[in-house]
C-alpha cells in the first residue's frame, strides 16, 4: 500500500505498542490517527492527530465515529490496538472484573470494528488489523480471563475475514509473544483470596515477572504490523516471536507435553 494519502486509525496510541506503530507509520508518510481516552494529555508530545475514544463505552464509539468522519473522508486501514491485561487465578478473579476485561479487549473491539465496517463496505476496500496474544492460540496459569478474551478475538475474526471478503476487506490478526511494553506495569492484578493457591500463587507470580523481565524489545511486532499495512495481500495469523509457532502445534499435537513443560517452568522458579 502506497503511504501518500492513506489514512491508518490506531487506538490506545498513546504508549506502548500503538504509540511505536504510530510513530513508525507517521514517520512513513502515512495519515495516521491515534486514539486514548485522554488525548489532551499526549498530543503535543506525537506528531499525528489524536482522537478521544473510550472502546469499552457505546456512547463514546459513537460519538468518536462521527468525529472521526468530519476529519477524514476514507479510511484505509483500522489497527485495534487498545486493551488492558488482569492477571490474576482463575477462581480468585471477580466475574466482574472479567467482565470488564471482556468489555474492553472483546466487546469494545468488536463493537469499534462494526462502527467503522458501514465506511469500508461503501469503499469496497480495507485492511482490518487487530493485535491479539500468542495468549489467544494458547493459555497460561494467571491470565486466564485476558487469553480468553484474545481467544474469543481469533474466533470472532476468523468468520468475519470470510464474510468481508466479498467486498475487498482484509482481516488480519497479529499474535506476539512477550515483549516489552508497558502492559505489565498497567495491568490489574487480582489478590490471592484463597490459601490453597499461596504456594502456587507465588511461583507464578514470580515466573510471570520473570518473563516480562527477560521480554525483548518490541521491533518485532511494530515491524510485522508495518508489513500487514504496507503489503497488498495479508494472511490472515500472523505469530511474532520465539516460540510463537511452536507451542500452538505443541498443543495442538501434543497437549499433556505442552502443558506439562507449562508447569515444569512455573515450579522451577523460586
């Protein structure tokens, strides 16, 4: 895809992931338009426009897809970006506050995406590309509600791909492993509840730390995302990162051997 005139929206641009493929694409040339739920507060610091957009509040697409129309007139490319992470045990995490973690990473998602579809049905043409997990193809202990909702983004986006092919429309997701962005240091974390799980609670908690710690950098996925944008024809999974195609067909052949070398992790860490 040629830069000149192509617009790109990003939500959750303001750190992180969103704010790097912002940069990046800005920096190319690209028409690129941001969203936070506080814009006021980065945009004299990014070089693109920034847009108010609360994804896990109706009112608030709505309003944000009316805005966002008076400032462009076609949209060439959607990146749904924005999201959050809780950690915390299954059975020690508030129905509630998994409900949020749904509201935001899959309701939110998914609704902003149907916003916007209205647009690129008239055009005939558009790429949707949306971030997901290795989370969503696989799962670990303490993140059970966030790969959910990653897994429930990979089955949504799978039959839409197939419904908008008919009208131009690519849908593409990107699944990274860990790398390092400010998701850990802004997630939400549920406290242990029940004494059964301390000791397992402990190790996790330090294995999870670990691997944020010893996470790379994130050129990977700012870079394949750049790809996704820029090529003519994009595939529909797109893994990053050691690993990333691995433990899928680890668990798809041999599941007790993933989840097994799983735990085996989780209990060496002291």
């Amino acid at each position: 895809m040629e830069s000149k005139g192509k617009t790109v929206l990003i939500t959750g641009a303001s750190t992180g992931f969103g704010l790097a493929i912002a940069q990046k694409l800005h920096a190319d040339g690209f028409n690129v338009i941001g969203t936070s739920r506080n814009p006021a507060k980065t945009q004299s610091e990014v070089p693109f426009k920034m847009l108010a957009l609360d994804i896990a509040e109706d009112t608030s697409i709505s309003s944000f897809s009316q805005k966002l129309f008076t400032e462009i007139g076609r949209l060439d490319v959607l990146i749904n970006n924005a999201g959050f992470l809780v950690t915390g045990l299954a059975e020690e995490t508030p129905i509630e506050l998994g409900r949020q973690q749904f509201e935001t990473n899959f309701w939110g998602t998914i609704k902003l995406t149907n916003e916007l579809l209205p647009q690129f049905r008239k055009q005939r043409e558009g790429k949707i590309i949306t971030i997901g997990s290795v989370l969503g193809l696989v799962s670990l202990p303490n993140v059970a509600y966030y790969a959910a909702s990653k897994h429930a983004l990979e089955g949504y986006y799978k039959a839409l791909r197939l419904e908008l092919t008919q009208f131009n429309i690519q849908v593409c997701m990107v699944e990274p492993m860990g790398f390092k962005t400010n998701i850990a240091t802004s997630s939400t974390t549920v406290p242990g509840k029940f004494s059964d799980y301390d000791t397992f609670r402990k190790q996790i908690t330090a294995f999870t730390k670990n691997e944020f710690d010893k996470a790379p950098e994130a050129g990977p996925v700012i870079e394949a995302v750049i790809k996704l944008v820029k090529e003519k024809n994009s595939k529909y999974s797109n893994p990053i990162g050691k690993g990333s195609t691995l433990f899928p067909a680890l668990q798809f052949f041999m599941q007790g051997t993933l989840e097994s070398q799983i735990l085996k992790q989780v209990n060496a860490v002291k």
